[in-house]
C-alpha cells in the first residue's frame, strides 16, 4: 500500500513551486527534518536542520533574488505552525486512544466480576430442594 501522505506535504508541493522549487525535488529535504514517528516523544525537530535545508532551498530558487528575506522566514513560520497543529492532533488522537483502552479495560474488569459473582459454586443443599420440588 502507498505511504501515508507526510502532513507537511500537501503545503509544500503548493508553496514551494511558488519559489521556483520542484516539489519533488526539495520537498524531502524540508519533509526529513520532520520525519517523525507516531509518537510525540519524537515530535521534537531541529531548527538548525531547518535553517539549513531552507537555506539550501534559497541557494537552488531559480528566482532567489526576486524573494525577499521575509519570504523565506515566513516560509519557515508556516512550516513550524504545520508542525505543531500536527503535533497537537497526535497527541489529542493518543491521549483518546488511551482513554479508550481505559474505557475497554474497565469494562472487561465489570464483565469479569459479574461472570465471577454468577459462577459462585452453588450450595447443594439448595440444589436438592429445588429438584425435590420439581418432582
């Protein structure tokens, strides 16, 4: 199956031409530097490794002196706020999953008290009445 679209990849392929970038081309580069697992312990990334792949960017733009600075710096504002909206979904996704788990495990606790308090061994003194009166 075809991997999961990286969540910073629809903005750049839109941005990036907009610089006289190849999406293809550059866009790993930036995607890498947020190549992060599922987890966001591992949602940390380093800025200088930003600083540097944009500024690999800016050396390759074909228009480079058409953009200005601020360009590029609101480039990478926008990148890091993709970032972190990612970021802050994982964690509400995580944080309900947990929940959930909570959720099924205390229901599988309920469901094994009530099958334990109706599999109490039965006194057979009342077993032997009841069949007594069936009779």
């Amino acid at each position: 199956s075809e991997a999961e679209e990286h969540y910073l990849e629809s903005f750049l392929s839109a941005q990036l031409p907009k610089l006289g970038l190849d999406y293809d081309t550059y866009g790993p580069y930036v995607v890498e530097v947020f190549n992060v697992g599922q987890s966001t312990d591992d949602a940390a990334f380093d800025e200088n490794e930003l600083d540097q792949v944009l500024e690999l960017l800016r050396a390759s733009s074909e228009d480079n002196e058409s953009h200005s600075k601020e360009v590029w710096e609101q480039l990478k504002r926008d990148i890091i706020a993709k970032h972190e909206e990612y970021t802050r979904e994982l964690q509400k996704v995580q944080e309900k999953q947990r929940q959930e788990a909570h959720l099924r495990e205390q229901e599988r606790l309920r469901h094994d008290i009530e099958i334990a308090r109706t599999t109490q061994p039965v006194d057979k003194k009342h077993v032997t009445e009841m069949d007594e009166q069936q009779k």
